[in-house]
C-alpha cells in the first residue's frame, strides 16, 4: 500500500542534529529504510518538516522505518495512505 509519512521534527532536536552535523546521516537512514517514491523537505507550520511517499507492505514495517525520527528528532509522526492517479482511476472503475 502507498502511503505518506509526514514527520515535523522538534526544533530543539533539529538544531542540534544540524549543530551536530548529524542531520545528513540521520535523513539518509530514513530513506534507506523508506526508499520513498518522492520525498520533499520544507516547512510546515513553522517547523522543519518531511513527507515521504512510499510502498509499505505489512503495517509492522512501520516500527522500525520511523524509529530514527521518533530517537534523533523527537518529530511528530503522521501516516497517510495515499494513492496516485493511476491508484484512483482503479478503485473509481471499481465502483461501477
């Protein structure tokens, strides 16, 4: 299932991860694990924030895939699933 994650990382924990020179290491584990079909990174509400779309097979996946930015980032975690518009066009053909 494709899903988004949305992660609005805690300013303190940020700052110092940047500070640290951490951020990079920390980011590119999550999309190691992730391996997102699309990621953007900017802000939202006034925090550092990510989404990630990805394909996620088994909802225990998501333990792990979002630990680092639970530990490091102490960020707020959302899960969305989502669909693309090939996704739509079939569940919509599927309502006839």
């Amino acid at each position: 299932m494709r899903v988004m994650v949305k992660a609005t990382l805690d300013t303190e924990k940020g700052n110092e991860a940047i500070l640290g020179g951490k951020m990079p290491q920390i980011i590119q584990g999550a999309m190691e694990k992730l391996r997102p079909e699309a990621a953007y990174f900017g802000p939202a509400g006034g925090r550092r924030t990510c989404f990630m779309v990805f394909d996620m097979q088994d909802s225990s996946q998501l333990p792990p895939m979002l630990e680092p930015f639970f530990n490091d980032l102490n960020a707020e975690i959302e899960v969305f699933p989502v669909m693309n518009g090939d996704d739509l066009q079939k569940g919509l053909s599927q309502m006839r």
